[in-house]
C-alpha cells in the first residue's frame, strides 16, 4: 500500500505531538488527493480512505483516553468529527460520496494544529 509508506516517515519532533498530529494529517491528506485524481485506481483510492479512517481512529482513541488533557467540550467535537469521518468513509467505500469532505475536515483540523510563528 502506497500511503501507508509515507507514513512512517512522519516522526515527532521536539515541538510534540501537536505536530506529530498535523504533519499526519498532512501526509494522508495529501494521500487523499492524490487518490481523488481521476486516473487513480479504485485500490489505491480505497487504501488512502481506510489510512484516513485509520488516522482518525487513533486520534478518537486518544480523545477518549482519561489521560488525554484538552478541554471536554474540544474532546467531544473532535470525537464527532471522527465518527463523522468513519461514516463518510462508509459513504466513500460505496461510492456515495467523493473525497472532497474528508480532504476538507483534515484541512480544518491541520488549520488549527499549524504551527503559530
């Protein structure tokens, strides 16, 4: 699987998981746009949707985690974008919708994680 490739190469740095998190939401958007090409096969569009899902399935099991220190009210929005994300990948599995949502909630989430200057 050719996404899955790119991930491990996305390492923490010293800034933290903050960025670890935008840096993997940016491997596999990019992931995702490339697979919304029209030329791309139907596997490869499949394997960048499930590492999304994927991606997103980690960040809900963080999100959950008693451990886990941001505000509730931010917990329970990101935990529905995550439900939200699992079920358009359903969606995009069969053919019901194209990638442009999912590409579009990483792009929001990464805005918020950017680095501040």
């Amino acid at each position: 699987m050719k996404g899955y490739a790119a991930y491990a190469k996305v390492q923490p740095t010293k800034e933290g998981y903050r960025d670890l998190e935008y840096k993997v939401l940016g491997t596999v958007t990019g992931a995702l746009i490339k697979a919304s090409e029209p030329e791309t096969e139907l596997a490869d569009k499949f394997n960048a949707v499930l590492w999304n899902e994927k991606v997103w399935n980690a960040f809900r099991c963080d999100l959950s985690s008693p451990d886990n220190q941001l505000p509730d009210e931010l917990k329970a929005s990101l935990i529905s974008l995550a439900i939200w994300v699992s079920k358009e990948t359903n969606r995009v599995m069969d053919h019901l919708a194209d990638l442009d949502g999912l590409i579009s909630i990483n792009r929001q989430v990464m805005a918020g994680l950017a680095p501040k200057d």
